[in-house]
C-alpha cells in the first residue's frame, strides 16, 4: 500500500496542474493542499525542509511577481533562517510549487522524469 500524498499547490498554475495530473497517472492518492488560502506554517515549512535536504533558498519562487516586488533577490542573503520561513509562511506565492511529500520525501517544483522516479509505485 502505497502512502497518500500531500501537494501544495496553485489550481490556476499549469505546472500544478501537470504535477497533479502526473501524480493521478501514477496512481497515487492525493491530498490537494491551496498554496496560497491554506499556506504551510513556519513549522510545516522546517518539516519539510529538514526532509528535502536542500537549500532554504529553493523553496522561494524566485520567478514569481511577489518576489520581484518585494525586491527578494538582495534581501534574502541578508534575513535568517527564521525570518525566511516566516516570509515564506506569510505568502503561498512566494513558495515555489508544487511542494509534494509523502512525509519522507519532498520534490519541489515539477519535472516528469523526476515525479515519475520519485513517486511512481515501482
């Protein structure tokens, strides 16, 4: 039995809308979390980076206009880890998504090859 699956999302983002259709076509059950009116806390975000194993600085969606407004590129060098997180939970679009765990693994962002190693049931 294979363990359901947790994806923060954007429903109106294409690349969510693969990523879902993808995880569906590997038939894995999902829980469908919105990125922006369901947020993931400053705990849920230190969960989930603590079992990515990557950089903090790769969960910002560095391409997304609230980064560029915000002028984030020369601010994040200067903010700690916490002030990171909490800017990340204050604003599901600052988030890069998907986010998908199974609560032992994390993919950020999508790449059919990638989904396709990670969560394919074989």
């Amino acid at each position: 039995m294979t363990k359901r699956l947790t994806i923060y999302e954007y429903p109106k983002c294409g690349t969510c809308r693969s990523a879902v259709k993808s995880l569906k076509a590997l038939g894995r059950e999902l829980e469908q979390r919105h990125i922006v009116e369901a947020t993931p806390t400053v705990d849920e975000l230190k969960q989930l980076l603590e079992i990515s194993g990557v950089d903090l600085k790769k969960f910002f969606n560095t391409s997304g206009d609230v980064y560029r407004e915000q002028g984030l590129k020369d601010k994040l060098p200067l903010l700690s880890e916490d002030e990171k997180l909490a800017l990340l939970a204050s604003n599901g679009m600052l988030i890069k998504r998907p986010i998908v765990t199974d609560g032992e693994t994390v993919t950020i962002g999508y790449k059919q090859e990638n989904y396709e190693q990670v969560w394919g049931l074989n």
